[in-house]
C-alpha cells in the first residue's frame, strides 16, 4: 500500500504540476512539500510517507532548476539543508534529484 500511494502520486504529479501541494498529502508531507518548494522552486516534486503514516521515513522525488550543473550529492545536501530540522526527527529518508 505504501508503494502504492508514492507510484499513484508520482503518476498524478507527472500529469500536471502546482505549487501547491496535493489535497491529498498527510501534513507533514505537505509540510516537506511547501518547504521544499518555497526553497528550490521544483518543476517536479513528490513528497510520500512510507513510515506507515507516522512520519518517520519519507520517499522523496524532487527535479528543479537549482541543481543545472550540480553533482547529485550536491543536490542531496541542498535538499537535505532545506529539511535539516524534519530529518532530525526521521528514521530515514529517500531521496532521487535531478536537474530534469
């Protein structure tokens, strides 16, 4: 079911994108999701829960302008500096950036 819900909203976000966040997000995936946005303004992003809904692991897919020319590890610590607060409270996190 987990799987499931990130494969539906990636499927969902590829057809058209918004700034704002998806209706149907838990809040603190569209906590990550307005963060991320206000930070690096992605043409891309999926934001999942893959805790169980508890907030502890969370599937990221984030592609924006800001990382043209950056290597990923880069783009992982530019992601990773916007949520540094919400990883400190997380098990895990998974995270694919891309420039595209």
């Amino acid at each position: 079911m987990l799987l499931s819900r990130f494969a539906r909203s990636t499927v969902i976000s590829r057809a058209f994108y918004s700034t704002e966040a998806p209706a149907s997000l838990s809040a603190g995936e569209k906590h990550i999701y307005q963060k991320l946005t206000e930070a690096l303004s992605p043409h891309k992003l999926q934001v999942a829960d893959v805790s169980g809904g508890c907030g502890s692991m969370y599937a990221i897919d984030i592609a924006a302008k800001k990382f043209e020319g950056t290597s990923i590890v880069k783009q992982h610590r530019m992601v990773n500096e916007v949520l540094k607060e919400e990883i400190k409270g997380m098990h895990g996190l998974q995270l694919k950036t891309s420039a595209k």
